[in-house]
C-alpha cells in the first residue's frame, strides 16, 4: 500500500526533543520526536516502524492517496452541512436603520445617505407578525429557530420601545432565546423591559477609556457616551442578563484599552460571572475593505506588556479566543473536530431581516439591495428567496479550490465573506487574513501544556478513526436516506457528531 504525508498536515515544533502532528482534516493532534517529524516531512518513511506508520494511517497523519481524502472531506462537510447546519436558522431583526450615535469608523455608515425619513422608518406590528408567521412555517418544515438576535442600527432607541417589546413578546411565545446588538447607550429607558422578558445575552461596545471612546463613539447630537455604557453595562448585569463588551482597538487606543480593565474590576463587573469582554481590531477607513491598522497579535503583545499573562491575553482577543475554545474542547478527548466546511451564520441559515421586510445574510451588508436574497412575501407570510442566496450557500471549503487542498481548511472555513468581498469584490473568494498564524500559536501554547500535564501522546480523538467504523455501504446510506432513525442510529455508531448535546436529531 502507497504511503504519503497527509496533504492537510501540519508539523509544528514544541521544544528541542518533540514536535506536533496536527492534521486539519481529521482533528488528530499527536506529539512525535523531531527525528521522526522530520522524517515524515522528508518522506523517509523508512526511518519508523512498522506500528508506527501503521499507526499514524489510522490516525490522519499517513494516507494512501490525496484521493482518499478529498472523499472524506466532501462527505464529512457535506454530512455536517446536511445534519446540522441547513436546519438549524439563526434570525435577526432590524427594527429601524437608525442610530443615536455617528461613529466615524461605523461599517453601516452607507446608510446614511438614505436620509432621515428613511432612516427613521420601524417595523410596523404587521411585518413583525407576517415574519413570525413565516418562521413558524420554516418549523413546520422540519427547521429550528430557536434564537432571535436584535440589530441595528441601535435597536435600543427610546422611540422604538413599543416596537421592541411586540418583537419580544413574539420571540417569546415562539421559544426563542433573546440576544441583542446594542451601543448600550438608551438601555436604562427599557428597564422594565429587560426584567420582564428572558433576554439571554447583550453585546455592548466600548472603544476604550473615556478619552477615546468619547471621540469615537460619538452621541447624534454631541458630548460622550461612556459615562452611560458603562452605567447601563452595570444595569443589564443586574437583571441577570449575559453582557459581553466589544472593545474596538486601532492604533490611537492600542497602548490604553487595557486600562478599561481596571475600569470593570472597580465597578465589580469582572466579578461577575455573567460579564466578560473581548478585544477586536477597528480603525477608521481600514474597515471595512482594507487590512485592520492592527493585528489580533499587536493586541495580544500589548496586553502582555501591561501585565497580561499570554494565555490569557489570547483568551480576551475575538480570534485567539475562538481557537482555544475549539481547541481546548478537542484536548478534552470527549468529541471529535466539526467539519463545519463555511465561516459564519451567514452562509449557513442566518436571516437578518428589516423594517421593510428585505432579507439579508451577512449583517454588514444590510440595506445594499444589491446583497438582498430575499424578503418576506406578505400575502403568503413566507419567507421568498432569490436566486443571491446560492452564492452563500455554496461558499465553503469544499467550492474554493484554494481552501480545498489547505490543511487549516477547518480552521479558516474560508474567511470571512464580508472581508472577501469588500477585498476582492467576489464572495467566492476566501479570506485567510492571520488565520494560519493565530492557530499555529495557539495550538502549539494548548498541546504543549496539555502533554506537560498528561505525558499523552495523542492529544485528541480522530475522525478517521471515526471514520473507519463505517462500511462503504454506511456512507452511501447517510448520504442518501432521508429516513431519520437510520441516519441517527449510523451516526451513532461512532459518535461523530454530539447530536445529544446539540439537540439536532429531533430535526433530522
């Protein structure tokens, strides 16, 4: 049997005796001697055992073909796409465009020359009660929906209060959790509001310490806004509501966002369970379009010059932090890697729809009609797509013939969409921005702790070996059937996806 180096190999090193086999395809993450991570890169097979090769084929690492794995990544992303993604819709409601604040950085910021009238435009109580009713028929289709995100614009003004609460009360009734996107500017004026209804989780940002933010995020009709975020972050807590602060850093607040850290453990917000912040790169005209003014490592190197410890710092920037929970989550040797083969909600069932009815995907690109994929069909009260919608729908890893063959093929998904299209004006293009270099420094910091811990040398379970409990007759059935107890009673034979935990198998 021919055998070659995994074409979705990574082979990093840990320190002068061992180095890491991390395979993007399969999830497999094994600690090897440099001598024999160097003979697999060279190819001198030779130089390991038998059981050792033996070994790292039924691993990922060893393959008999670049064939062979093309066919497991299209029916491992195709069967996650088909049993967990397409049914499973996220929705989000925009109230109103408007907004109370006129940042300078702002990505909606094209929605200004709409004008006033148009910006001031609410969801009337009809279009929100024909949405709803769409959504009920999407249920009855066998879809779950079991979230509802606010979005703006800032759906949180105090004109739009009435409005808001009919949309909660709708969510409510239909067993949806409740989120919300806010500046956080208006909240205490729908006190009432948030100790009345199960709101789940609240995004609110920050740019920093007064000094900055003050100049950034900047009030319609003048003066500061962080005196009062800062209060309503304190008032959203109190309601027992999640709260998780977006801290926009560029390079004119890199060296003092840190400071705001100090700020939450005054107020006693850091001691609270349900508040925790993160730190994402923003500056003026390089968002969106352009590369940021700084890099998730600048934040990361800053932080740690003011007394953070790396790990940590990692943990508080948006796309460190994503790769140490997949990561952390695969070394607890409990589940395998998701082949989620495309980057965000957007292309997988993700439906922000406004005041008018108009359907987007992607929340940058609310209100560019030329990026609608539809709307809500009042008479019929469903929703009606248009033929754009396919363009996200078929972008993942498995369509970008650069993605295809990149062993941080599941770690990337392809990028972002947004980012793609505003760089190379197509979304069927990927994004990799720092992705390769994010992971790479994060995996290598877990599974150099993780086998300092345990002396394990298989750091995490392998979908090949999952894999292998399959026959070729299996595989063509969980591709083909549409009988829902047999294709939870194969995946249950290898446990290869959480179906339990992830309640997706009463929709199958």
């Amino acid at each position: 049997m021919k055998t070659i180096l995994s074409n979705y190999e990574i082979i990093l090193s840990m320190d002068e005796s061992d180095s890491l086999l991390v395979n993007g395809l399969y999830g497999a993450i094994d600690v090897v001697d440099r001598d024999e991570a160097a003979a697999l890169s060279e190819g001198k097979f030779e130089k390991l055992s038998g059981e050792e090769i033996e070994r790292l084929r039924s691993r990922g690492h060893l393959t008999d073909s670049f064939e062979t794995e093309t066919d497991d990544l299209q029916f491992l992303a195709g069967l996650y796409r088909n049993i967990i993604l397409n049914r499973n819709m996220s929705l989000l409601i925009l109230p109103s465009y408007n907004c109370n604040f006129r940042c300078p950085y702002c990505f909606e910021r094209h929605r200004l020359s709409n004008g006033e009238d148009w910006l001031k435009k609410t969801m009337s109580k009809e279009m929100v009660d024909k949405l709803f009713s769409a959504v009920e028929k999407e249920k009855k289709r066998g879809i779950k929906v079991s979230s509802c995100t606010l979005y703006g614009g800032e759906p949180f003004l105090p004109e739009n209060r009435e409005i808001i609460e009919y949309i909660v009360k709708k969510a409510v009734s239909s067993d949806m959790t409740l989120s919300v996107v806010t500046n956080g500017y208006s909240l205490d004026h729908f006190s009432d509001i948030l100790s009345e209804y199960p709101f789940k989780d609240f995004q609110i940002t920050l740019d920093g310490i007064r000094e900055y933010n003050d100049k950034r995020r900047v009030y319609i009709g003048g003066g500061g806004s962080y005196d009062k975020i800062l209060e309503n972050i304190g008032l959203v807590l109190s309601k027992d509501i999640n709260v998780s602060v977006r801290i926009n850093t560029g390079p004119g607040n890199l060296r003092s966002v840190h400071e705001l850290v100090q700020v939450f453990k005054e107020k006693g917000y850091s001691d609270n369970n349900r508040f925790s912040y993160y730190y994402a790169p923003a500056d003026n005209d390089n968002y969106p379009g352009k590369d940021y003014g700084v890099s998730h490592a600048d934040i990361v190197e800053d932080l740690m010059q003011n007394g953070f410890e790396k790990k940590d710092a990692m943990m508080h920037v948006s796309e460190y932090d994503t790769d140490i929970r997949e990561i952390s989550r695969l070394l607890k040797k409990e589940s395998y890697l998701k082949p989620m083969d495309s980057y965000c909600g957007a292309e997988n069932m993700m439906y922000l729809v406004d005041s008018d009815g108009a359907v987007y995907t992607c929340w940058d690109f609310a209100a560019m009609d030329e990026m609608r994929v539809g709307r809500i069909n009042i008479e019929k009260e469903k929703f009606a797509f248009k033929f754009e919608l396919l363009k996200w729908n078929f972008r993942n890893v498995t369509q970008m013939p650069e993605c295809k063959k990149c062993p941080y093929l599941f770690a990337c998904r392809g990028g972002c969409a947004s980012k793609a299209y505003n760089k190379t004006g197509d979304l069927s293009n990927p994004y990799c921005g720092d992705t390769k270099e994010i992971f790479c420094e994060t995996v290598s910091m877990l599974c150099d702790e993780q086998f300092r811990k345990t002396g394990e040398r298989e750091l995490t379970k392998s979908l090949k070996e999952a894999l292998s409990q399959y026959t070729p007759e299996d595989r063509d059935t969980l591709q083909t059937t549409r009988d829902p107890k047999l294709i939870v009673g194969l995946l249950k034979k290898s446990d290869m996806f959480d179906l339990d935990n992830t309640s997706k198998a009463d929709h199958i």
